[in-house]
C-alpha cells in the first residue's frame, strides 16, 4: 500500500466535510480611484492662514497605493503648492511624498504625480496636506462634509500651527480639500454577477423567445 494514501474511512475523503474542496477563491484585480468625489454642501473660501492644511484619514481594510496628491483648483488661484503625506501616527513627512500643483479647473483636484507609488497600510492612518500662504490662494473651509471613496475615512481636518499637527471638526470634513489617486485591490465580481454577462443571457434569452413566437406563428398559420 502506499504511505501517502488515506483509508477509505479517513473524514477527510468526505468532500461534504472538506471545506476546501467547496470554496473557491475570486481573482483579484487592481482598480485605480480619485479618493475625492464632491462636496456635500457649499465650503466657505478662506486665506487667512499660513502653513500646511488638508486631511486626516485612515485606510480601510487593503492597502492603498497612492500614484498622486492633488489640491482643489478655485477660480482666482494662481500660486504654486506643495501637497504631502505625513504619517499621523510620528508626524514626520513620508519619504518621496511632495508633489507641487497649480492651475486646473475651478472645484476640481488638480493632481500631480510622484515620483513613485507610495503604499498606505491598511488600518493606519495619515495626513494629506497642502502648503498654503496667508493672503494667497483661496481654499476651503472645514465647515462642509466630504464624499469620498469607501478605502479609506477621513477623520478631520489637520493642520500645523509652529512645527505641531492639530486635528479640528468632525468626520468627513477637511481643509483644502486635498485628495489623492491609488491602487486598491478588490474581488472579481462573478461571471453570472457581470454586467456584460448578464446582458448577453438577456438578449440570448430574448432571442430565443423571439425565435419560439416565429415558429409558433407559422405553426398557427398552417392550422388555419
């Protein structure tokens, strides 16, 4: 007999019992989003303030990998800005992070890319910040909710008063506002799930319906 084979008692050649041999694992595929969507409400415009504001978020479940920074464009803008990742949890600037925007279109991200992806760890948090000058260039408020995509939260505005990170206002709220472009992965929908799947059993259906009524047209017709 060979020592590597199992009785024909042993549970384990019981498929019922063996969960592995009934679950199957979805493909995974990378998929590329803008973090912020739109406002929810109308932001009040303000310059009164020098140094770095934005956000601060904390990443979902599955890393994020982050391509670009970006800060809202407002009509008028005409300044230069550094946009970064700082690391909310020792405060220090995430290595390679600075990008420089200006210009765009205005309530629109204008985005810059870095010079190479940047992985944000599931669970951990962050801050996205732009560097703005007292008396140049508008940006908004914290005073009107953020949608942006489900990877990750935003917790609340930040911003650095002499050296030090200070969070202000409730969730979903930020200056700036700030944002970014990554990488996530997510599952494969199923292919009886897909859009395009769907549609194709829809209209193979309905020809197949189509052809069904012909015939039962021209049967008809020979009875009659």
């Amino acid at each position: 007999n060979n020592p590597s084979s199992k009785p024909s008692n042993d549970p384990s050649n019981d498929p019922s019992k063996n969960n592995s041999s009934n679950t199957s694992t979805l493909p995974k595929t990378m998929v590329k989003r803008d973090f912020f969507v739109k406002y929810q409400g109308t932001p009040t415009p303000r310059n009164n303030y020098e140094g770095y504001v934005g956000m601060k978020i904390t990443v979902g479940d599955k890393p994020i990998s982050v391509y670009s920074l970006g800060r809202i464009f407002i009509t008028g803008n005409t300044q230069s800005h550094h946009v970064k990742l700082v690391d909310a949890t020792t405060g220090k600037d995430i290595e390679g992070s600075t990008v420089t925007v200006k210009g765009g279109t205005d309530g629109k991200i204008t985005y810059a890319k870095l010079e190479r992806p940047i992985v944000l760890e599931a669970g951990r948090s962050y801050y996205i910040v732009s560097e703005e000058k007292d008396g140049g260039d508008f940006w908004y408020h914290n005073d009107a909710k953020i949608l942006c995509q489900k990877d990750a939260k935003i917790d609340s505005a930040v911003f650095n008063y002499q050296g030090t990170w200070n969070l202000e206002g409730a969730s979903s709220c930020a200056f700036g506002a700030v944002s970014m472009q990554y990488e996530v992965e997510v599952d494969n929908v199923p292919v009886l799930g897909d859009t395009a799947s769907a549609c194709t059993i829809a209209a193979a259906l309905l020809l197949g319906l189509s052809a069904l009524a012909f015939v039962s047209l021209r049967i008809a017709k020979k009875k009659f």
